[in-house]
C-alpha cells in the first residue's frame, strides 16, 4: 500500500517487470514496475519494513540485506537484476538459530538506540559472524564499517558482536560435544 | 562504596536493559514511513532556487498535467495562517513573495506515487527576481544588505559581571586574544524527517517523527485554521532527532496537514536525504572573538567575548539557542569581570536552530582552546588550571549564579585525570613525539564544560510536565508522559524511576504511545531534561498511589507503614522478608476495595531569576559538569586525525541506568568526534553542495574511538532520585578536548572548526618550516 506502485496510475504494461526471486526462503513471482529497487520491493511490495532508507544511495547502510551470500544495499539493487536471487532480510534472519544470540547480545549491551540503522546493523553482524568464527577487532570495525550509526559511536556495537560470537561458539562447541 | 540509601534502591542506579531494545533490533518497530493508509498521496516540497529574490510568478500548469498529480499548494491555498515561527513571527509556511534562502520551501505537491510528485516538484515552475544574498555574518552586521525589513539582528544578549572589562585587562599579569570561526553541524539522524497527515473527526491527526508533538499540533492548527483539540498528533517511533527534531517537524507537518485537509485524503510527507540536508536547521555557525585576561597566579580575572551566530534567514530557535551560548561561553569558570556580547544575525542561508548542546559547544570550542594556550604558554597544568579557576558550592558563575548544591566539577576533573591516565600518557606521548621516525605525532586535550539543566530563564514558562499513571487490577502498570522516546532511552529510564517509586517490577510498566489526545502536555522533549521533568511527574503520581498501596499492605501484612519495603513486585516485612504481598495483589485488593489505582502528576521546573539586560542572576536551576581528556594521533604526511581514545567524567546527579548512561557518552563523543574533525558542510554562494553522505561525511567505525565512561554522582534535590541531565552534555565537551589534543601534538591551536586533514598538514608544515629556521639561526 505505501508508495503505490506506478501500475495503479502512471505505467504501461511494458514498464513493468516480471521477477521470480527468493526472499527469506519463500520463492516470489512480482511483476514490479521496472524503477524499483530491491529496497522497494521488500518494503512496499512484500511489507517487510525491517530494511530503512536512510539516503537512497547506498551510502548508509540502514536498507542492508544479504544477495547470494553477500552484503547488499537494497536500495542499489534493479528489480530488473533480481530474477534468481537469494535475498534475506531481518524478518527471515531474526528467525534464525545462529541469529539469536546476536539479537540476545544486542539487547544486553543496548546496542541500539533509536533503532533506525539496526536491523542493517544486525543483518551485518549477522553475515560477519558466518564469515567469521572469532572475527579480531579489525575484522568487525572493517565489516560494520559499511552501516552508518548516528546514536551509539559503535562501542556497544562492537561490544555486542564479540559477546555474540562467543557465545555462537560455546554453542557450537556445545553441539559438537553433544 | 555504596551508601546505605543507594543500597536501598531496587530498579534506580541499576543496569537495565532498554524496553524498546527487541522491537528495533527485530525490525518490527514502526517507523513514519512503515506507516500506510488506504488511498495515501505522497507530498514533495518544491524549494527556492536562489539563496534570495522576489518570486515573480509560479506556474503550476505542467507540474498539474502529469497524471497522478493531485494538487500543488502555494501560499495562497493555506486555509490557516501563513507562518511557521515558533519563537518569532518571521518565517512563512510557504514562501509569499520573497525568499530568503536556497531550499526555501514554495510549493507542496500531492501525487499518487513517490516518483510522480518527486517529477511534479521538478514541474512547478518558477520565476525569480533575484537580489543580493547575504552570506556570513561580518556583512548581515554592517547591514549594508536587509536579510529582514526591520534589520538583520535577530537577537543580542550581552553578560556585564564586575568592573569595567579595559581596566580589568590592565591588571591582568598576561592577555590572550583570538578569534576563533566554527562551521555549520549537520544532525544527520539516520531517519530523515517525515510525517504523515490524514482528516479524522473533522480534524486532523499527524503521524511523525517528532521531539515535541505539542509544538507540531500548534504549527498544524494555525496553518490549517482549526481548534488546537482537533488536531491530533500521534508519535511513531523517532529515528533520531539530536535537536533537528524540535521546532523543525512542524513545518513539514503543517504542510502535509494543509494538503490532507484540502484533498480530504492522507497524505505522507518524507524528506529524502538531500532535501533533508538542504532545508532542515543546522548547528549555528559561529565567529568568536576573545580576549582572556590572566593573573600570575593562574587566575582568569577577565573575559571579553564578541560572538557572532549565523541564525539564517529565519529567527526559528535562534534566540533561545543564543541565550544558552551567553551563558556558557566562559565555561564552568569563576571570572570576576566579564563583558560577553552574544549576537544572532540573519543571512540568506539555511537557518540554524536546535542540536544537542544547543550553542554551546561552539563557544565551549573557542573558551577552552583559549586555556589550553594559557597552559602552553604560562606553563601551567591544564587539570590544575582548571580546578583552580572552577566553578562551587558558593562560587559566581560568568552569570553571578550563586552555585548552591550539586557541583562535582573538581571531582570530574581528578577523575578525568586519573582515568584517563593522563600523567603516563602525557611522557608517552612526548617520547612517541621526539621519535621522529615515526609516522605519527600524538597529543593529549582537556576540556571541561556545565550545563544549565532544564528550560532555563528564557523558556520557564513552558517548563512543565504531567504523567498519568495507571495500574491495572493484575498489577500491570500503564505510564503516560508528554515526552518522546527518540533513542536516548527516555521510556527505560523513566520506567526505572516509576517501577522505584512503585515498588513494581520495569517489566510490569507498559507505555501509552505518546499522542497529544491522551498524553500531558509536558513541553518540549529537549534540553536534556526528560529525566528530571518526566522523571518528576511521574514520582508525583506514584507517590500518590503508593501511598493507596501502602495502606492495602498494612492490612494485609498487619503491619505498620514503617515496617513495610516495597521493591520487585513485593511489599514484605522489613525484618522478615518471607512475610510479604505481591503488587498484583495488592493491586488486585485495590480494585475490589473500590480504591482508584490511577493518578496525575504534575512537575514545574524550579523557578529561577533572571535580568536579560546584563546577563545576571540564574539562568538555570541546577547545572550537569564534565571534563573530557582526548587522545589523539596525527599523520604527518597526510594530516589525517584519528581519536583513540575519549575519557569522560560527568556529573549527572544520580545516574539512573549506568550502561544506558555510558551509551549516551558513547554517541555523543563519535558526534563530537565527527564536528571536530570530519563534518564540513559545504555552502557556495548561498547553495550547500555537500547533499550526500559521501559528501558531508560522518564517523563509521572506521573512526571508533574507546571511550572510558566515569560518573560523580553530585545528587540534585530537585531532580527524581537526585538525577540532571546527559543527553546533550555527552557530546559538549568533546570538540574543545579533540581540537586542543590535536592543537597540541601539532603545535599551534587550531582556530577553525572542523580540523580538516589539509589544515593539519599545512601546520605541520608551517612549523617543521619555523622549527628550521631556528635551527639555521
């Protein structure tokens, strides 16, 4: 319902777009008008508000979702580059196991403030810690260095993502034992 | 060591998790724009081109033809009042005639998509009779061009303390002058602003992202023309304001409002970045000159200070903003003669307004710069400098506020030092320093700053706020306050205080969504004080149903009053605590006794006096301390800066929640960080060129600096649990303490701000070069 698709008013059928995509694991058959992005489709198409803009120019990194397995802004991403892809967003994320104790270690070191850049930030977390077991300090000021926050000066951030990726461990280790 | 008192707080003083943290790191929190309505429009502004002119004529004509256009309102569809002015009648909803900045809001247009009304907007079009802009403040002064008819002034407060200021110079051991200029700061919340507007019950209800929904219904009502209690304003979930969410919202509201109410339909309105960047308020920039007079001893016994603010082209909060600069510009500092003159001038260029320190850290900026010469040159410890000239119990302000209670300056600095471990640093450093193969030269910078809490003098009028607190008959609570949640942990900090006084657990406090239908009006969430006016409202009202539980307590326990503690849900025997009542019991026994279990509470700030002529008296009840010590790295072949390390000690009254305490220092250090030395708005000719992110660059982590977080808990009596407030204070001291830090590993004080790599490297330069010459002499 937000930002009403150019269908209703002001495009032909030959500005519009078929795509046949994965979004948090369900398989989506859209036809989308050709201008959309990625961040777009999630938002006013699928209703997954999780994703922000903050800019509309990839500079912020509040709409950050993972595409194949990797980083992406949605708002730089074409509806007519989607047809194949994998997309997950904080909504299918936040329901994984591996994601909880990120969530956990959010909450616990009040690692959001007004909240506007963190499912990005937790879409990041999320993806450096399958990238990485025990990411240095490096690796997690150069994997969060894509999602601008306003509130927090990062300190608890990065608190957060070391507390999780302990904890990820001792469960794996858990697993492992088990 | 804790005192018996403290240990007896439950909730207060503890480390609690936010109330609001899961919703938004889930993504399930609603934000403006995840709001929709059926049959929504999109709005866009269609702004001035020129920084000044007359308009000549608006033709709508090919912005109406494009298909899914609804309407495009000028200022001769405004059904209310055209004005916007918040403190001053000076600014135009909609631009009448002339326009007196670029970005100056014209038209709005209504369309059925995002993109049409953003092509609409680029379809309106208009013609411009241009005249000559007004562009810093040395020429909006000598007036030759009028920003304004009646002139370009828009405010001067001046400060007269002590004798006449030449003949106090005169006695001074030494003189200091300089002149110090400081750029514009960008709030960059990461939700830009937004609303949206839709008539319900022949009304109007606003949805956004506000600091103070009470000003957007007023700005609503006048520009539509309705009864302040038929517009309703209802808060979503605030993305950020730092300040660039108080007065501002209201003329975006009003403007969706306007066009909701004359097509009947809902309208949303969302800024994108760079309008955003272009029309929003800004942090004044400011031109700062001073003269410091000081004894041998080390005493400042005079100061002069002429600051001129670039308000912009429009009063907004600029006089409230400049009344605050004229009371902080000698610092936290005993000073027997002081002559200030604080002067807020228009230009034709965006007006600046409300960011969190709210025209102090500029002149914070330029007074502690001016002490870190003083110790450089007079040889003279810049912790020791600092104490010795500090504000007490009993000592003047620059004001001659008497300073009464609650006054842990000195305490801040000592613990400023310590933590900071700034002796063994300091020998670090000047060994690092002396190593000339090494790439990088380090500096250490103090500063130390306070905080007039609440309102103050200018704004004591609106300086209230109410609560209503209800508990429901199975001991869950509903909180209703006046003031917003907008990240800086507001709902868990007030939960805390009531959840104290109640002798609930937080977990069974549930807030009402702040909407001006239900809610008190509190004022503005502002000038750090929602700890201490909700805080206050709301032990007002708990106090008053605690009382109804105490009595339902004693019957059931057979107890007296004194015998009974309440905490965590319980009521229990003091000296037995397996003897107890539950608080959903006892709030059930509440409710079949007929006992009403909801209340109001009321607060009204302290009132102060205060004479606006010569700056004397007490602009503010009770003031927030802090020392910073920055650690900083330099690269002296590109001049880059790096912040390693921030300490800070603040005095904040009791701290209520210490890890959302810390995490606010965190934020406004990395804000500070990012004023002193990377945010450089960009303005040519009128026009700002920095609409981007990658252009008006903020910290990443990249720029991470370790912050050290340390508390002196100096109570206040008047505050809920003897609490001040941190919001703002967290980012104030932190320019002055990084610039002087790299003042002082380049060697020569920086006198603009930000401290950008090319100016570092061309002192590096300037020195190594003057560093030869003696040599060669």
């Amino acid at each position: 319902m937000p930002n009403k698709s150019f269908s209703a008013a002001n495009l032909e059928l030959k500005d519009m777009v078929d795509i046949d995509f994965t979004v948090n694991s369900v398989r989506r058959v859209l036809r989308v008008p050709c201008n959309y992005t990625l961040l777009d489709i999630i938002r006013y198409e699928l209703k997954l508000t999780g994703a922000k803009e903050g800019c509309g120019m990839g500079e912020c990194g509040a709409c950050t979702v993972i595409m194949d397995g990797a980083l992406a802004p949605a708002c730089l991403v074409l509806a007519t580059t989607l047809s194949g892809r994998d997309i997950w967003t904080i909504e299918g994320i936040k329901e994984k196991e591996d994601a909880k104790p990120i969530i956990d270690a959010f909450i616990a070191r009040t690692a959001t403030q007004c909240g506007f850049c963190t499912p990005g930030m937790v879409v990041a977390s999320y993806h450096l810690l399958t990238k990485y077991e025990s990411p240095t300090d490096e690796q997690i000021l150069e994997g969060l260095s894509g999602n601008l926050c306003r509130c927090t000066g990062y300190v608890k951030i990065v608190e957060a993502v070391k507390e999780a990726a302990k904890e990820l461990n001792t469960l794996k280790k858990e697993g492992r034992d088990a | 060591m804790l005192t018996k008192k403290q240990n007896l707080y439950s909730v207060v003083g503890k480390k609690v998790n936010r109330v609001d943290a899961l919703e938004k790191i889930d993504g399930s929190a609603r934000y403006v724009d995840d709001l929709a309505f059926e049959d929504m429009l999109f709005a866009k502004m269609v702004c001035s081109a020129i920084p000044s002119g007359r308009i000549k004529k608006i033709d709508k004509s090919r912005a109406l033809k494009l298909k899914g256009v609804a309407a495009v309102l000028t200022a001769a569809d405004i059904t209310g009042l055209n004005k916007i002015g918040c403190v001053v009648d000076d600014q135009p909803l909609l631009a009448d005639k002339i326009v007196r900045f670029a970005g100056e809001p014209i038209a709005i247009v209504a369309a059925e998509t995002r993109e049409a009304a953003e092509e609409a907007a680029g379809l309106v079009d208009i013609e411009y009779e241009p005249l000559e802009a007004v562009l810093n403040v040395d020429d909006s002064f000598c007036e030759k061009v009028k920003v304004h008819p009646k002139g370009n002034t828009v405010c001067h407060y001046k400060v007269r303390k002590g004798g006449d200021i030449d003949e106090a110079f005169s006695k001074s051991f030494k003189v200091y002058e300089k002149t110090f200029t400081i750029n514009y700061q960008e709030h960059l919340y990461l939700e830009t602003q937004g609303c949206l507007a839709l008539v319900e019950n022949e009304g109007i209800t606003v949805h956004g992202s506000f600091q103070c929904p009470f000003y957007v219904q007023g700005a609503v009502a006048t520009a539509v023309g309705l009864p302040l209690s038929k517009v309703r304003v209802i808060q979503s979930v605030v993305g950020g304001g730092f300040g660039g969410k108080e007065d501002v919202p209201s003329e975006y509201a009003a403007k969706a409002a306007l066009l909701a109410f004359v097509l009947k339909r809902p309208v949303k309105l969302i800024l994108d970045r760079a309008q955003d960047l272009m029309v929003s308020s800004k942090r004044h920039p400011m031109k700062m000159e001073y003269k410091v007079g000081v004894t041998k001893k080390g005493k400042i016994n005079a100061l002069k200070v002429r600051a001129l603010a670039d308000s912009g082209a429009y009063t907004t909060l600029s006089t409230v903003v400049l009344f605050r600069t004229s009371v902080h510009f000698g610092g936290p500092y005993v000073i027997p003669n002081v002559c200030g003159d604080v002067i807020g001038l228009y230009t034709n260029r965006v007006p600046c307004g409300a960011y969190r320190g709210f025209g102090t850290p500029q002149v914070i900026y330029a007074m502690e710069s001016m002490i870190n010469i003083i110790c450089n040159d007079m040889g003279f410890d810049p912790f020791e400098f600092r104490k010795n000239n500090a504000l007490k119990k009993g000592a003047l302000s620059i004001n001659s506020h008497k300073i009464k209670e609650s006054c842990g300056l000195i305490e801040t600095i000592d613990k400023a030092r310590k933590e900071s471990d700034y002796d063994k640093r300091k020998k670090e450093f000047d060994r690092w320093n002396a190593d000339e193969s090494k790439r990088t030269l380090k500096g250490l910078g103090v500063s130390s700053i306070f905080y007039g809490m609440n309102l103050g003098a200018k704004g004591w009028f609106f300086d209230k706020a109410g609560s209503h607190i209800q508990i429901c008959r199975d001991g869950s609570v509903t909180l209703c306050v006046g003031n917003v949640e907008m990240g800086q942990g507001a709902k868990t900090v007030l939960a805390q205080i009531a959840a104290e006084a109640l002798g609930c657990q937080v977990g069974d406090i549930n807030f009402t969504n702040v909407d001006t239908n239900i809610v008190p009006d509190s004022g503005p969430t502002v000038a750090s004080r929602t700890t201490v006016m909700s805080g206050n409202a709301l032990l007002d009202a708990a106090n008053k149903l605690r009382k109804k539980l105490m009595n339902a307590a004693v019957e059931v326990l057979k107890l007296k009053v004194n015998q009974i503690m309440a905490k965590h849900g319980k009521f229990y025997n003091i000296k037995d605590s397996h003897q107890f009542v539950t608080f959903a019991d006892l709030a059930k026994k509440c409710y079949f006794d007929n006992v009403s279990l909801s209340d109001m509470g009321y607060y009204v700030s302290p009132k102060v006096e205060y004479d606006m002529q010569n700056g004397q008296g007490e602009p503010y009840y009770v003031y927030s301390y802090a020392t910073a010590v920055s650690e900083v790295e330099v690269d002296k072949k590109t001049g880059e800066v790096h912040v390693n390390k921030m300490t800070c000690a603040h005095d904040v009254g009791r701290v209520i929640n210490p890890m959302l305490a810390s995490a606010q220092i965190e934020g406004g250090v990395a804000q500070g960080v990012g004023y002193a030395i990377m945010e450089n708005m960009v303005s040519e000719k009128g026009h700002i060129k920095t609409l981007g992110l990658s252009t008006y660059v903020i910290p990443t982590t990249r720029d991470f600096a370790e912050v050290k977080s340390v508390f002196v808990e100096d109570k206040s009596k008047d505050g809920p649990y003897g609490a001040k407030g941190l919001g703002e204070p967290s980012l104030m001291p932190v320019v002055a303490s990084v610039v002087n830090a790299i003042s002082n590993a380049a060697g020569c004080q920086f006198d603009h701000v930000p401290v950008l790599p090319e100016r570092v490297w061309e002192a590096l330069n300037e020195k190594k070069m003057r560093d030869d010459e003696s040599e060669v002499r």
